[in-house]
C-alpha cells in the first residue's frame, strides 16, 4: 500500500462532502468545543457554534468601522482589513494597487505590497520610487481594473489564463503564484483600487466560500477607499482652483494683444466651463471717428449712424468672433470682420448685451428675441437650448466685448454657479485688458524712442562732409571715403594729423586754448595710433575719425561741460597712461577701452548736476536711481557704438568687446563723485602696498594680473582725469574755474527762477566773491588726497600734485584780498548812495573801480586775467583785462 499524503486526503475530503460532514459530526466532541471557545466542557452547546461565529465576526467588522472612524489613514485601515482576509481564506498575501491616471494612460500601483498575518504596515507601505506598475493592458490586476469584475483565478498555469497572467512580479521578486483572488473597488463606474490574494495555503485554491467571504470584507475596504476616494477628488477640485489662477498668471505673460490674451484664457478654461459652445465678439474700442469719415455725414451723402452704441456712447462693431465648439470635435473658428448674419451675431443677444451691459441667463425659448431660433445652425444639427451671456468691462468700465455660453452639458439651464464662475472670468478677462494697453502703450513708446534715438544720432552722427574736414579723400585721391582703401586713410591722416609734439598732448600742463575744436578731435585720432591700437585691433581707419567726430558733435554747447572739457579728461588720461607710466599695468585694449572711456564721460552733459535733474524731476532721474547723469553718459556712449559706423570695437571678438564694455561701465560711473570717496581708502591700500615691493619688475607683474586692483586705480585715474584742470598752469587754471563756476551759477538762476528755491553758495552768483574760498576748500577736501597718492604712487605723475599746490597758493592769495577788500567795504558800508568804490592801490584795482563806476556796480573782484564784475541788476559779466596791466 502506497504511502497517504496530506494532499491526498484533502483531495478526499473535498471530493466527498457528504463523507466529510458525517465524519465532522462523529468526531466533534464536547471538549474539542470548549478548547476553542474558552469555556468550560458542561456548558458546552452545539446549537451555539453558529452563534459564536456570527457574534466573533460582528465583533470585528465593529472594530474595523471604529477603526475607519478614529483614523484618517487610508493605507492603515485597509491593511488591518486585508491582514485578517488573510487569516480568514487562507491566503497567503494580499496587496493593495490603486487607480490613476498620469498623461492621460490609466494605469495600476502597488500601494500595500504582500500582506502576510506576521507583516508589519511600515513595511508593506510601498515607496513611490519603488511601486510596481501595471498597465490595463497587463496582467490580471490591469484586466480586472478593466472589466471591472472580480476573479477566481484557480491555477496560472492553465493555457486559457496566460493571456491574463504576467509573471514578471513573480521573477521580481522570486516568488510562485499559483493562484489568485482578485476584485475591484468601484466608486459608482470609476475604478478606485484593486485588491488581490495570493496563493491559497490549506488547499489547492481559493473555494467559492473564500470568495464570498473575500469580498464581503472588501465592502469594508471598498467604504474606506470611497471616503478616500472623495477626499481625493475634493482635492483635485481645489487643485482646480490653483489651475485658474495659474492660468490667470499665463494671461499675464501674454501682453501682445487682447485678442491673444483672451483666446489663452478662454481656451485653457475650456475643461471647467460644462457647456457645448461659447463665443467671444471683440468690440471696436474707436470712440471718435476721423475726420474723413465724418465729412459724408456732414454732406449729407451719408445718413448719420442709428445702431445700438454702448453705455459709453462708442458703435456697437464687433470687429471679431472667436467661436469655440467643444461638443463632438473641438475646434475654434476665427472670424474677422463678421457680417450680421452670422449665427453668433443674428440671434441679437451680443448686441443686446452689449447695448446693455446687463446679464442674460435663460432658456432660448424663453428670450424675447425673435432670431433665438430652434432650427440647427450647421450641420451638426446642434440648436441653442440654453444660453449665458455677459459683458466683459475693462476697468475704466468700457465694455470691450462679450462673451455668451451655449447649452450646459447636462441639459439643465444655467444657475447660479454658472453665471458666476463666468462672471468672474470676465471680470478677469476685462482687467487683464489694461495689460494690453500697457502694452500698447509701452510698444508706442519704444517706437517714439527709436525715432528719437535715429533724430538724434542724425543730428550727432559725423556727415560725409564732415569727415572731409579731416579725412580728406575728395581733396587727395577725388573720391568718397567708401571707395578708399585703409593704406590710403593713412596716408591722409599722416599729413592732416597735428603729430604728438604741435599741441604737446604727452604733457600734464596741456593747453586747449590755441586749439580749435576741429583740431582737438584730429588731436584725440593721434592719441589713439600714439598707443598703438588702430592696427593691432584693426580699428578701421574712418570709423575712428568719424567716433571722434561723433564725439564732438554729442558734447553740447554749453559753458564748461562741453567737448573742450570731454578731451581735455582724454588727455589727461593718455598722460596718466604714457607720460604717468601706468600704462605699464594694462594691456592695449584696456589702454583703448580707458582712453575712449574718457573722451566719452561727460557727452550730452545738461550743464547741471545730479541733485538738480531729481529736484526738478528730469526723466533721466526717474530712469536712473543714481549716479543719475553717469548713467546717461553710459548709455549715449553704448547707441553711439552701437552704430556700425561708429563702432571702432568692431572688429574685436565676443570676449574682448565684452571686456572693453566692462571697462566702459567702470570708468563712467566712477566719475561720481559721491563714489569716490568709497574708493579713496582702497586706492590707498594698493599705493601703500607698492611701497613694499623692492623689484618693480615683480610689483608690475603682480598688479597686472590683479583685476580688481586694476580697476580700482582705473576708477581713480577716471576721477584724476575730471578734476584735472585744478591741476594746470595758473593762467589755465584760473580762466577754467571761471568758466566752471558760470555754469554753477546758471544752475542756480535755475533754481531760483523755476524751482524757486535759494541756491547753496557755490551756485550763487551773489557769492561770486567767495569763489576762492571754495576753490581752496576744494582743493582741500577732495583734490589734493588723490593727487598726492598718484604722485606717491608714481614720482613721474608729481607734475600734477605741484600744480595743485600752486593753484592752491593761487587762491589762497585771492582769498585773502577779497577778505581784506570786505573789511574795507564793511567800514564804508554808511556812504550814502548804495554804491562802494574800492580803494585800492594797485592799477588793476583802480581799473576795475573805473569799470564799477561805469557799469555802476555793487562790487568788483579781479580773478587772474579778468574780472568779475556785479551789477547793481544781480547779473554778472566777464570783462577781460590786459595781463601787463593786471600784473
């Protein structure tokens, strides 16, 4: 007799049931009922088995609901209700995968993975980077998510399952399906998770009695995953919101035009709107006709306009209609210039609404208006059931257009809800309107700007018979500048160039005087093959005399910050960089990038400071936060090479234009003068570093690979270079400070007459007299610091620092006769008159008595060749003396 094996008398058992109840009933004892019940064997009750099992089992679905009630947690509660369905059919594990959707696919995730009566809720919790996922198409959890019906899957290796079984899960993770029990979770027709058992441990497969059992505990599950379900969606629904308002921010990026801006709206909202169709007709915003249009009118060749016009009084014209059919297939039509007989434009309604301004919501039937009719308008055979129609008002509360929705998907009319979900689209749409006219606006300013810029550069921009001025083609070969070769442009310039030594452009004491303003430019061309640039960097030779003339031309006429004193600060920097020595620290291209810097720094100046273009709210203030003039230099010196023609960085590459730029930035904007007192100390630190330095070999070596350092001095030279004139011979120097002190005072005659306010001394022509004084403290607080550190910094720049010092003398001197001449006037303050003669005995002075007497005048002051003469009328004139007289 062969060996009995468990599965055999399984298979017994289960063949025979009638066998199999007798044999229960014979061998179910008393005590055996007391051992699993727990009570004691003579209150034993067969009748109570049922009784017990239906009491146990109540016990737990309480426990299961108290369980759903008291925790928030999905994934808990159902994997205590899959842990016992494991205990209860045997099964081996259960798992968990949820419905969803990404990129319009469904698809199934593993979210409780191989529940087992021993496992732990943390780990059967799948992460999502490691979720296992089916598509519908796989598997028998994809097919029971698609049919929608549970399963009893006895045995995966039956020919007729394979279509249905995927064994891929099981060669992940080295595991043997054998058997499975799967259903789904349903939330009216949507698939919410299906829930699966594997492997039936007492038996071959899972029996009808587990199946029952099976998903009479899923009903628990299902409820919790439902509640789950809802609270999902209700998220989903608030997430909806967000999406409106990102989709608002989308409107807000499109600024072109406001049929552009509400198409993106209405279209990204299509999904939320439940309706068939809906249309939007654009009103022509043209409130008065010109004057062309209104002449037949006048004649009488034209009856006047009878139409409906708006609350604001402008024709109702839609100009367009954008129709959007979202029933069937979606499609949008785009109709310019529509005629009255079109079906969005003959029912009335936009009209009405637009005449109007009012809301219509209703049935079509309902509305007395006789075009709503019930026939089918194409050949969808789609007809007007219900209709929402709305204004939309910018916020000048113009009505700009209207929109009208047709027929609620679910045949209903539209309620509430509805008109004002819409309502508030429009609202949106008809604020958002004001950022098209923004746009509109800004585009109308930026044309006005370019046509500004191209007046200007013509205006500025070096004529053809300009440039023969200097670059004589016509006069040395009879042809135009085009038609000529570089080596030719050279020839020229070699005998039309004054060459360094006519005007000594390499010394610090350089004189414009003798100079006229044609000859400083051709001056400014020489420094520029004096450093050796225009062939290495290939300048082209008439885009540099052009530049320079360009230049020139920028410089406005007006008393000191003029063109004389834009190349006079060019000058001074070629001196700093070749006679000064600091050349020796930049390369070629920084030489040319400081040297155009400088010619550049004060173009187009207005003749008054900073603190005036913000006290009288100059535009250039309200684009510029600070250094407010600097900053428009910058930007005039940028368009002027932005001009192929005037771009002498054309032929430099992408790093080494940007470097020049750079360069350019730096050295305009430190000639603030409130910048440079932040940089004083470290301009300081770097001179007193090179003092350290034995080998001077290694200190140039060292600096010139030092950026920041280099800039730094670069910023100091650019402020060097500006105040520069304090810093010439006497003769020069006192001649440029009048000069800078007469547009001082034409600034504070500006204050004074239109912004009515009273001048500091320094602009005010009544102080003339004090003009020393200032010049001393000047010199005092600001110039004699950054020209004793260059000095200290390179011996062969000492030239400068000993003409301020002289100045400084100068002045001082001048000082202290107009105090002596005040004292003396003070004590003849009593002659009657109102008039003071200036005793003095010097043949200067006694002139300048004569000339008081005859311009009858208040006071007199000789400042080096000229005097200063006031008139008893507060206005000041410049009276040139002989120097042998004033000496």
């Amino acid at each position: 007799v062969s060996e009995v094996n468990i599965e055999d008398v399984e298979k017994f058992l289960d063949g025979n049931p009638a066998f199999a109840q007798g044999y229960f009933n014979k061998k179910l004892t008393p005590g055996a009922l007391s051992v699993m019940a727990g009570i004691p064997e003579s209150k034993v009750d067969f009748g109570m088995l049922q009784e017990l099992s239906q009491i146990e089992e109540g016990q737990i679905l309480f426990d299961l609901i108290k369980e759903m009630q008291e925790n928030v947690n999905m994934e808990k509660v159902v994997f205590k209700i899959l842990k016992r369905i494991v205990a209860l059919i045997q099964a081996d594990r259960c798992s968990l995968f949820m419905y969803r959707e990404r990129n319009g696919i469904a698809e199934l995730a593993t979210r409780l993975f191989n529940i087992t009566t021993e496992s732990e809720l943390d780990d059967c919790v799948v992460h999502p980077d490691h979720e296992i996922v089916f598509p519908l198409d796989l598997g028998v959890v994809g097919n029971v998510a698609q049919t929608k019906k549970h399963i009893n899957l006895k045995d995966t290796n039956e020919v007729r399952v394979r279509f249905h079984f995927s064994s891929f899960v099981d060669d992940l993770t080295e595991y043997k399906t054998r058997n499975i029990l799967a259903s789904p979770i349903m939330n009216g027709e949507d698939v919410v998770a299906v829930i699966m058992a594997l492997n039936k441990t007492t038996g071959p497969h899972f029996t009808t009695e587990d199946e029952d059992l099976f998903l009479k505990y899923l009903r628990i599950a299902s409820l919790n995953l439902k509640i789950y379900q809802l609270n999902y969606l209700y998220n989903c629904e608030t997430r909806k919101g967000q999406v409106l308002l990102w989709s608002a921010n989308k409107v807000f990026e499109e600024l072109t035009d406001i049929e552009r801006q509400f198409h993106k709206a209405l279209y990204t909202v299509r999904a939320y709107l439940n309706c068939d169709r809906y249309s939007v007709g654009l009103l022509d915003m043209t409130k008065e006709k010109e004057f062309f249009d209104i002449w037949p009118v006048l004649m009488g060749d034209q009856p006047p306009y009878a139409g409906p016009v708006t609350p604001d009084g402008r024709e109702v014209i839609f100009y367009k209609v954008i129709d959007y059919i979202l029933h069937g297939k979606e499609d949008i039509k785009v109709i310019a210039t529509p005629t009255l007989e079109h079906w969005v434009l003959c029912t009335g309604l936009p009209t009405y609404v637009a005449e109007t301004g009012i809301i219509i919501c209703s049935f079509a039937f309902t509305l007395c208006l006789p075009m709503m009719q019930s026939e089918p308008l194409d050949d969808s055979g789609w007809t007007i059931k219900n209709v929402l129609s709305m204004p939309i008002v910018n916020m000048m509360e113009e009505i700009v257009g209207v929109a009208t929705f047709y027929n609620r998907k679910d045949g209903k009319p539209f309620d509430q809800q509805d008109e004002e979900l819409m309502e508030a689209m429009t609202n949106f749409l008809g604020w958002s309107h004001l950022n098209t006219d923004t746009n509109d606006r800004m585009k109308m300013m930026e044309n006005r700007k370019d046509i500004a810029q191209d007046m200007v550069l013509y205006h500025v921009k070096c004529r053809d018979d300009e440039i023969q001025k200097i670059l004589k083609t016509r006069q040395y070969f009879d042809r135009e500048p085009c038609d000529c070769e570089e080596d030719e442009f050279l020839q020229i310039l070699k005998k039309e160039l004054p060459g360094p030594k006519k005007f000594e452009i390499y010394e610090f004491g350089f004189s414009d005087f003798d100079c006229t303003e044609l000859e400083l430019v051709m001056c400014g061309i020489q420094m520029y093959y004096e450093v050796g640039v225009v062939k290495k960097f290939q300048v082209p030779q008439e885009v540099l005399v052009r530049f320079l003339f360009s230049i020139s031309k920028g410089y406005r006429k007006i008393t000191y910050h003029n063109w004389r004193h834009g190349f006079n600060v060019g000058q001074t920097m070629f001196t700093l960089l070749t006679t000064g020595n600091l050349k020796r620290y930049y390369t070629d291209l920084e030489v040319m990038a400081m040297i155009t810097s400088a010619f550049l720094h004060d173009i187009d100046h207005r003749g008054t400071n900073n603190l005036y273009q913000v006290k009288s709210g100059n535009p250039l203030a309200k684009l510029h936060g600070s250094s407010v003039l600097e900053r428009h230099h910058l930007e005039f010196s940028k368009f002027l090479l932005a001009d192929e023609s005037l771009n002498i960085y054309q032929n430099l590459n992408r790093r080494q234009n940007e470097h020049a730029i750079h360069l350019l930035d730096i050295a305009i904007i430190a000639t603030d003068l409130q910048l440079y007192f932040k940089k004083r100390t470290m301009f300081q630190k770097i001179v007193d570093l090179s003092k350290t330095y034995e080998d001077e070999k290694k200190w140039v070596d060292w600096m010139s690979l030092e950026t920041t350092r280099k800039e730094i001095v670069l910023a100091m030279m650019m402020t060097a270079c500006d105040l520069s004139a304090i810093t010439k011979p006497w003769e020069v120097q006192s001649k440029v400070a009048l000069s800078e002190a007469a547009e001082f005072w034409e600034q504070g005659d500006l204050e004074r007459e239109v912004l009515e306010k009273q001048p500091i001394t320094m602009m005010d022509r009544n102080c003339a007299g004090q003009l020393p004084k200032l010049q001393c403290g000047f010199i005092d607080f600001v110039c004699t610091f950054i020209y004793k550190e260059f000095s200290r910094f390179h011996p062969a720049i000492q030239p400068m620092y000993d003409g301020l010092l002289n100045n400084r003398k100068e002045w001082k001197a001048k000082q202290e006769e107009y105090e002596a001449k005040q004292a003396i006037l003070e004590a003849q303050s009593g002659q009657s008159g109102g008039y003071i003669a200036l005793l003095l005995c010097t043949p200067t002075v006694f002139m300048c008595f004569m000339i008081s007497l005859h311009y009858r005048v208040t006071l007199s002051l000789v400042v080096g060749c000229y005097v200063i003469v006031l008139l008893s009328t507060n206005c000041y004139r410049f009276v040139p003396c002989c120097l042998s007289t004033a000496r």
